[in-house]
C-alpha cells in the first residue's frame, strides 16, 4: 500500500462571530432569585450575548467560518476538511458541517460533527492535526459554534447564567514547523450524569407543544470540582506531552466555563505572570465548544504580540470528557 506523505500543522488563522444582543446579568436575575453580584464573583461572568430567534447555529458557523478562511488568505475551494463541534444544532442528520460547506459554497469537502460538548473544539484541533499528518487532509476548517439559549431553561438557578451563544473558527494547514503538539484526551464516563441535557427527542416524540423542550441541566460543584483539580493535571500532562514549560507559554486558552476554574488551573500549573489568560468568560459567558476559539480571538485582538506564540488549550465539558494540546497562535491580523 502507499504510504501518503503527512506533514505537521499550525493554526493559521482564527474567526470568531458573537450575536449582537448584549445580555447582562440584570436581565437574567430576576427569573432566578440571584444578582449581578452574585454571578460576577461565582463566575466572573458580567454579560453574555444570546441569538436572534431566527438566527441559526449554521449562520453563527457561517460568519464566523469567512472571517478565518478569509484571514486564513486561502480560498475557499482550497479547504479540503470541516469539523464542527456542536451540542446545539437541532437537527441529528444531515450534519451541521454539510450545511456550512453548501454554504459556504464549498459542498464537495469532507463535512462531519462532533459530539464533545465544552470539549469538542480541542477533539476537532486533535483530528484536525492528525488528519493532516497522516497525508489524509491539507487544510482543515475547524468550528465551535452554540446556540445554548434555545437549550437553556431561564429559570433554572443552575445553568440559565452561563451558557451562552456563539462561534469561532480556525483553519488548520500543514506546515514545515511543528505548530500543534499531539494532544491529550480522555473521558471521566462513570460522571456521565454531571451535565445532562434532557428530556431526550425520543421521550419527546409527539409531545412538542412549546412547554417541554430538552435543556441543559448540571450538578455545579461536581463538575465545579472535577474541572479545577482533575483539569489541572491533564493541563500539566498537555505540557509534558508537548516538551513545552508552562514559562514558554505566551498564552492559557482554557475552556471559559467560570473564572474561578481558570484561575484554580493557572495556580496550579503554576504559570508565571508573563503569561496572558483568557477571560472571555466575562463578556461571553460559557459558549461551550465556541469558547475557545472565541477567547482566542478575544485574546489576539487584544494582545496581537501573543500572535505566533505558544498556547495551551484545554477543553472539558459534559460527558465528562476532554481534551487539549499545546499550540502556536495564528499571526495577529490587527498587529
Ligand atoms: C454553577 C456554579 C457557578 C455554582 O457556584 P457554587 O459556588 O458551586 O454554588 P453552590 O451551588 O455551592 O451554591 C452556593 C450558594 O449560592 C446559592 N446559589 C446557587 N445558585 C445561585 C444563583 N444562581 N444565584 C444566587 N445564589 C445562588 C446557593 O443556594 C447556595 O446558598 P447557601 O450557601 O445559602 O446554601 C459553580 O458550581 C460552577 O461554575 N460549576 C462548574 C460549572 C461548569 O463549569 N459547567 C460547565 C462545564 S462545561
């Protein structure tokens, strides 16, 4: 058999799309007997950003798929592959990612979803980088994109504040350098119950009458707990797998599910000052597979000095499941 010739991969570039309307905490607090005050120093979030009704994950995946594949100054024929990481499109088949190839006029490149919650934007960086290695792709689109608000109950005192709407995208080529390192994955299944999204469509079937809806439900300290301690060490793994130290790092792109996680997993990889954390969560809040991408860009757009440094990504969520590796950011566009 022939051997294909592979090659390594870099992020060479990054999008990001965030719906227009602004939601603060003032808008959410009432339906769940909270504050401002409360929400801010439990999680670090202030404000969030929800869909239109009528806007669709595709068009979210859409927007912000163009601004990477545009940054990315390839054109669009010349994407090969699209990954994208989604809990939230409604639809079981046909994909989420076939949607966005025919629109982005691209409908002849290989299109599939993942299922990785919080986690699936990293999953989809892994594939991505060992689709590229093994000769089977060249360039490689990966999204995170979320529409949480049509999955989240606005009375639920556990979740309605954090999850949020969004997409980000980057493009993945290969490339002389090694820009991705392999990455570290893994489940924690026996906590499958921890974040649920239920009912199911089967227990639904029939009963659709706009009161019964699935939605995300979760146990907050397990998960609370699991993400600070057991995500700082598969952190400190990402690393050595890498060979990168965490004083090499220019930047910490955690998944954004709450500040003080983040902080937790700084303290505890010990990550000098000099390097950049990601705090989207404030004005993003949880975007679930989006929110890495988005921090990204996020953090580029506000550092562009990070762009071509190294960063460590580290995404976990519902399952539990999770996954991470060490990369090189994409060149600031704004620099
Ligand atoms: C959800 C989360 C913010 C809750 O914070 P917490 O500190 O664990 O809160 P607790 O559930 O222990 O509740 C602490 C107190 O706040 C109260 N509280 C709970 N929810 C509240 C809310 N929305 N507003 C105001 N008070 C609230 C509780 O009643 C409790 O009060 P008490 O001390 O008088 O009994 C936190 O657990 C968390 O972020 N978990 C991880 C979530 C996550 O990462 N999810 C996504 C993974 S992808």
């Amino acid at each position: 058999m022939k051997s294909l010739e592979g090659s390594n991969s870099r992020i060479v570039s990054v999008g990001a799309y965030r719906p227009a309307r602004a939601v603060p905490n003032s808008e959410i607090i009432d339906r769940i007997e909270s504050t401002d005050e409360w929400i801010r120093q439990r999680t670090g979030i202030e404000s969030r950003n929800f869909a239109r009704p009528d806007e669709s994950v595709i068009d979210m995946a859409l927007a912000a798929a163009k601004i990477a594949v545009e940054r990315s100054k390839l054109s669009i024929e010349q994407i090969d592959t699209v990954i994208v990481a989604t809990i939230t499109y409604p639809f079981q088949t046909p994909s989420a990612a076939t949607a966005l190839v025919a629109a982005l006029g691209n409908p002849q490149a290989a299109a599939f979803d993942i299922s990785a919650a919080c986690a699936g934007f990293c999953y989809g960086v892994g594939m991505a980088h060992d689709f590229i290695k093994s000769g089977t792709s060249q360039n490689v689109l990966v999204i995170g994109v979320e529409k949480l608000s049509d999955f989240t109950n606005p009375d639920d005192r556990a979740t309605s504040f954090i999850f949020a709407d969004g997409a980000g995208a980057v493009v993945i080529s290969a490339s002389k350098e090694v820009g991705i390192s392999p990455t570290v994955w893994g489940s924690d299944a026996q906590s499958r119950d921890a974040i649920v999204m239920e009912p199911s469509w089967i227990e639904l079937r029939g009963e659709i009458d706009g009161d019964k809806w699935p939605d995300i439900k979760q146990q907050g300290q397990t998960v609370f707990r699991w993400a600070s301690f057991a995500m700082s060490k598969a952190a400190k793994r990402i690393l050595e797998k890498a060979g990168v130290s965490a004083s090499e790092l220019a930047a910490f792109i955690p998944h954004q599910a709450n500040i003080r996680i983040i902080e937790t997993m700084a303290k505890e990889i010990e990550l000098p000052d000099s390097v950049i954390i990601a705090d989207d969560i404030r004005t993003s809040g949880n975007t679930s597979a989006a929110s890495i991408p988005l921090a990204m860009d996020a953090l580029l757009t506000k550092h562009p000095e990070a762009g071509g440094g190294l960063a460590l990504l580290i995404g976990y969520g519902a399952g539990l499941v999770y996954a991470g590796q060490v990369v090189q950011l994409p060149p600031a566009w704004n620099s």
